[in-house]
C-alpha cells in the first residue's frame, strides 16, 4: 500500500515542528549550564551552596511573574503592568496587616484577588476596548503604581504579621543546623507546574496556542477570543499577586516601586526561556530556565564586581539576541507569514 502523496510532507513537517520546539527548550538550558560550569571555573564564590541557593530565591519572584507573561505572550499580547501589579497587590496587603492587625492569610488573600482583579481590567480593557494590550498594560501600569502610592500615602508599609516572612526566608524541613528547601522556590515551582498542565492538558491551553499561531483561524474554529484574552491577563494578574506575597515577605516591607523593573524582567525570562514574541510558541519549562539564566548572568556580573548598570546592558543585548533568533531562526516563518 502507497501512502498519500503529502503523506511525507507532513512527516517533515511535523518533524521540523518538533525539533523546533524541543530546540527552543535546550538551547537556553544549554547556554545556563555552560554559563554556571564557566562562573565556577572563574569565580570561587559561584559554586557555593549560598550563592546558588541566592540565586534560586532571587529568579523565583520573577519566574512566578513570567509564568503568566509566558501565557500572554503566547495569545500575541504583552503585560506591561505585571511589575505594577505585583507592587500594588503587596501594598494592599501589607496595609491589612499594618493598619487593620489582618493574619497572614487573609493578607495572603488580600493580595491574590487583589492581582486578580488588575489583570481582569486589562483583559478586559484589551478584550472589548480593542486596543493593544501593549498600550493598555502601558497605561495601568501608571495608574497601578499610582494607586499604590495613594493607597500607601506614598510610604513604605512595614509591621507584617507575625509568621508573614515564611514565604521568603522559611525553608521546608530546614533548621538552625540544616539546610532546607525553601517555601519561595516552592511556591515557585508548584506554581509553574500548574500553569505548565493548564497550557499543555487543557482545552484552554490549546485555545491559548491556538490564537497565538493563527488568530482568524482560532475565531473560525470556534474559539472566543475576548474570553481567552481575558483569562489570560486574570492569570497574569493573579501569579503577580503570588509573587507579591513572596516579594513583600522578603524585604519585609511593601513599596510602590517593588515591581519597578520587573516587568521586563518578566519579558526577558519568557523571551530568552524560547517563546516567541509572536505568539503561539514556547513554554513554562523555558521560562523557567529562562529566569535563572538571568539571574545568573546577574549574580555572575556582581562576582565580577560590574554594578547594576554594566547588568542591565549584558540583560538587555541577551534579550535582544534571543529576540533576533526568534525572528530569523526557528521564528523567521511565524514572523513572516
């Protein structure tokens, strides 16, 4: 029996389509360990159980900020106010805390709705007011951070609640004389495998790729689009609120300036962990690597005595690498089409 006569074109096809994806997951993971096998060959201080462990805790906040970005970003939108929303959700609760004597878990909860309902407005801002959701997250960002402010009077707010700072300095089965594992990189890595399973084993998930890859034929196939889109920046706005929690509990004190920055940050860790800004491309497993590749880089610029400026140059040409084999590697067909 013959096959059909595109019967091998599709093999191909799908072949590449395969070889593709799984290049775009070990190609950062590559660069990150030969990145840390060179920074300890170099540095004495990298390899140390302090240093990685540092490391680890410091690219949690963002990853967790990434997850969500990595889910927007593959629907072809971008969440600008991630860093905002991150800060605002912090203030909201350390304020509970601080002026009305709240515990830790309703403050926990405090600031996951208050995530929540950020990123429900840029959906839905987005969705229906049909504007980029690159000028949309631009604008709450400013208003976000305004609100924080008003909210905070401009302060930072401090005065937790008792057993609030588990969730940055706690370490699960750790002790004065053993070390653990801590809650932050838990809480992180919990956080990324539910998102990982909701865009790999759901229909939502599918519908998610399914807009980035071809937005008219996602429409065609019966996917509603203004739902996913808002799903999407609900998710985002809530995995802020997530991070918040482990933000405020590490620097134990909650500022409107806390996410500044961290919103590209975000972007760097989904754009350099693989997925394409194009949309319809990519994955949890990358940004995650992505985030610590990043932080990496950033701890080994610092053991290398380079300040905060000298980083965010090295950061920002990564970026723009990743951002240029996406467009004229694996990404030069998606882009073009």
């Amino acid at each position: 029996m013959t096959s059909p006569p595109d019967a091998a074109p599709a093999v191909n096809s799908a072949s590449k389509q395969f070889f593709t994806k799984v290049g775009n997951q070990l190609a950062p993971l590559a660069f990150l360990i030969t990145l840390c096998i060179i920074l300890s060959l170099t540095s004495q201080n990298f390899a140390t159980r302090d240093n990685i462990k540092q490391i680890a805790v410091q690219a949690a906040v963002v990853a967790i900020l990434a997850c969500g970005q990595t889910a927007v970003i593959l629907c072809g939108n971008i969440d600008l106010s991630v860093g905002a929303t991150m800060a605002f959700s912090g203030i909201a609760a350390a304020q509970m805390m601080n002026l009305h004597g709240w515990g830790v878990w309703p403050a926990v909860a405090v600031a996951l709705l208050s995530g929540l309902v950020l990123g429900a407005i840029n959906g839905l801002v987005t969705a229906y007011g049909k504007i980029p959701s690159f000028i949309v997250t631009l604008g709450t960002m400013g208003i976000w951070v305004g609100f924080g402010g008003i909210i905070s009077h401009s302060q930072n707010v401090s005065n937790q609640a008792s057993g609030f700072d588990v969730f940055g300095y706690g370490e699960f089965l750790g002790s004065k004389t053993r070390d653990g594992l801590p809650y932050a990189i838990i809480i992180m890595f919990g956080t990324a495998l539910l998102v990982h399973m909701a865009l790999s084993r759901t229909s939502w998930g599918r519908g998610i790729y399914a807009i980035g890859g071809n937005r008219e034929a996602a429409r065609l196939s019966g996917i509603r689009i203004n739902k996913q889109l808002i799903t999407v920046f609900t998710l985002s706005g809530l995995l802020a609120g997530i991070a918040a929690v482990v933000n405020i509990s590490r620097a134990s004190v909650a500022t409107k300036e806390a996410g500044l920055g961290l919103e590209l940050d975000a972007v760097a860790a989904t754009v350099v962990g693989g997925t394409s800004l194009f949309g319809g491309q990519g994955g949890i497993p990358g940004t995650i690597v992505g985030a610590f590749l990043i932080y990496t880089i950033r701890n080994g610029l610092a053991l290398m005595g380079k300040g905060p400026d000298e980083q965010r140059v090295i950061i920002g040409m990564v970026v723009i690498l990743a951002v240029l084999w996406d467009r004229f590697g694996p990404g030069k067909k998606r882009a073009t089409n």
